[in-house]
C-alpha cells in the first residue's frame, strides 16, 4: 500500500503534523535534557558526574541497537493508537525519573522511552508525509523535524535553564505532564491512516541487502559525527574561546538553536528538490561555519554569523538525512527512517569521541578543524552514494 494513499483533509493534515511536531519535541527533549540536568542530579543521587553521564551512552545506545527490529514489528500497527501508547509511555518514565531515589531506578526510567523512541522518530515522519500527501510530503516531513531539531538543539540549554528554575524532578514532571497532553491530542484530534501492509521483519530486513540504502545509512553515519564533534562541545568552545561568561552559556545555545532551526525550514525545501543534492549543500555550509567559527571568535558580528551559518546547516541535515535514507529504501520506509536514527546515535557517539580526542591530544581552537575534515569526508562521500542509485532514482538525483 502506498503511504500517501490515505485521503486527509488539509485542514487536519496541517493540525495533525503540527501536534506530532510538538511530540516529537517532547520525545527528543526526554533524551538531551538530561545534559543540562547532569550537576543537579550527581549531587542529588549522590553519583560523580561519570557516572551520570552513562545515562546518556545507555539512551544513546539503546536507541541504536534496538530502535531497527521493533520499529519492523511495530510500524504496521494502526499509528494513531501507535502514537498515543508512545506518548504515554514517555508520561510514565519520566514521571518514574522524577521520583527515582537511585541510578538504577532512574537508569530504568531511561531505557524503556529509549526503546520507543526511534519508533516514533521512524513512524512519526512517514505518517506526516502519509497526511500530508505527495506534493507536500517532504515540507510535512519537515515540520515533523521542526520539532526534533528543536529538542537536539534546545535541549541541552533548556536542560540548564530549567533545572536552575524547577530542580532536575520538576524538569521531569514537566515533560510527563506534556507527554500526557499531546497523547490526548492526538487521541481526539488526528484522523486514522491507512495502515502500512504488514510484513515480517526478514522480509523488511533486505533492505540490508541493498547497496544504495546501506551507503546512504553509512553516510548519516559521517554527516552526524562530523555535526557532533564539534556541536558535542560548543558550550566549551563559547567559554573557553570566545570568552562568553558560564553564566551566559545556556543563552547562547538557545540562540544557536534558535538561528537554526532556519535551517529546518530551508531544508525542507531543498528536500523537494533533492535529498542527496540538499546533502551535499548542507555539508559544504557545515564545514565552512565550522571552520571559521574559532578564527573569528573574537570579532563580533562575523563571529555570530559564522556561528549562525553553522547552526542553519546542522539543524537542515537533521531532515535532509532523514529523508535522504528513507528515500534510498526500495520499501520498509518506517524500519529505513529509524534506521537512520540509529546512525545518527552512532554518530553522535563517535563524534563526542573524536572531539574529546581532538581536544585532548590538539587542544579545543583546533576542533571546528576537525569537526570540517569530517564534514569534507562525508561531501566526498556523497558523489559515491549516489552511483550506487538504481537508475530510475538516478535521474532525478534523490
């Protein structure tokens, strides 16, 4: 069955994508938050800041691992009671995080909305492109990224601002309440949707047999490693770097989050035109941005442009990826999506390596270097995934 068979309003479609939007925020939001939230918490569990820092490797790599076979066993399931359970899931883990007296408790209140997770990032994005229909269904897929940029770019300067107003508990209740308004929402407010066919998870599985697919997850692989070398440390850059006060920090990330979400709107309409072509774009911004933001730390208005350019390119390639894989996929569209959240986690895990690494053996002036030698790679990268295309995605360069 074809995901844009389903007949939807535009008045709904519109509604509807706009409440998974604010999902997705929420959803996302429950997996960086905890960055800003990590002092607060060691001193109330008692725990170093180390070992607090594995709750973020166990989400992380959770997702990566898991994300694959359930959303093959799920995304056939009838995606508006799919979307609802989600939600409510993530209500009561993070209410259970709220009340966690231990690591272990709260590592529990961790791992099962990691598990849920990359099925709504993968579902969640076919089914806005399903409500939307053809003509609309990259800008809707989009919007959907709206949200998820917004949380992996705010979430980390939200964590810190909220934690400072409502302790790191009431930073959880916050989003437990939230994930229990948008599952009502959902459950009053979004029209059913044709079903994808059902189809067992061997036969989805050879996808993985496809080379054009797996070139494409390999490249979300680089795009992501090279966005998180550096983005991973950017509070310590604007400290360390541009001299900006710690107190200040918080604010300037919510401004780079800010400034880019730009990007996401962009993107989604570079994403009509062409995925790997969008890609290639973005990654030579990307690099340029990072490349020049420490030279010109200390010069004002360039210093925020080149960092307003870096943020405008990182936030696009969160959808631009998305799309990019899910399009190289001959079927299994949900498994490829998340597919591409696990590269994306993997990413995120070997980028925060490599500029630890950099910073570590270079120094941190020399890690927007680095972080745009990853990026070039993966631009060099993008020409060889797209020879791999059948030829009738060829032509039209997607």
């Amino acid at each position: 069955m074809s995901v844009y068979e389903s007949v939807v309003s535009q008045r709904d479609a519109v509604l509807s994508v706009a409440i998974l939007a604010f999902s997705a925020f929420l959803i996302v939001t429950t997996e960086f938050l905890i960055v800003g939230l990590l002092p607060a918490l060691a001193r109330d569990l008692d725990i170093s800041i180390s070992m607090a820092g594995q709750l973020i490797t166990l989400f992380a790599f959770t997702v990566m691992i898991f994300g694959p076979p359930l959303t093959a066993v799920l995304s056939h399931l009838d995606r508006k009671k799919l979307f609802v359970a989600i939600l409510l899931i993530f209500a009561a883990s993070n209410a259970l995080a709220a009340v966690s007296n231990s690591f272990w408790l709260l590592a529990v209140a961790r791992i099962v909305p990691a598990l849920a997770l990359p099925v709504f990032w993968g579902t969640a994005s076919e089914t806005a492109g399903q409500l939307a229909g053809p003509e609309r269904a990259g800008q809707a897929i989009a919007n959907v990224y709206l949200g998820i940029s917004a949380a992996m770019l705010l979430g980390i300067p939200l964590g810190t601002l909220v934690s400072n107003a409502l302790g790191w508990r009431g930073a959880f209740w916050l989003l437990a309440g939230l994930s229990m308004i948008m599952a009502l929402a959902i459950l009053t407010f979004m029209p059913t949707v044709s079903r994808t066919a059902k189809v067992d998870f061997l036969q989805q599985a050879k996808i993985f047999k496809e080379p054009y697919f797996l070139s494409n997850v390999l490249l979300s692989i680089v795009v992501f490693s090279a966005m998180f070398t550096a983005y991973t440390y950017l509070a310590d850059i604007l400290e360390r770097v541009a001299g900006v006060h710690p107190e200040n920090v918080g604010w300037w990330l919510m401004a780079f989050g800010a400034v880019g979400l730009i990007g996401n709107w962009i993107g989604g309409k570079a994403l009509d035109v062409s995925p790997i072509k969008a890609s290639a774009l973005f990654l030579l911004l990307l690099a340029i941005g990072m490349t020049t933001v420490v030279p010109f730390a200390h010069t004002g208005l360039i210093f925020c442009a080149a960092l307003g350019l870096w943020g405008i390119a990182n936030t696009a390639l969160y959808p631009v990826s998305q799309v990019r894989v899910m399009s190289s996929a001959s079927h299994s569209k949900a498994l490829a999506g998340t597919t591409n959240v696990s590269a994306a986690n993997a990413g995120i895990g070997i980028g925060a390596i490599v500029g630890g690494m950099t910073i570590a053996n270079l120094g941190i002036e020399y890690l927007g270097y680095a972080a745009a030698a990853i990026a070039v790679l993966a631009l060099m990268l993008v020409p060889l995934v797209h020879k791999l295309a059948p030829r009738r995605r060829q032509a039209p360069a997607t």
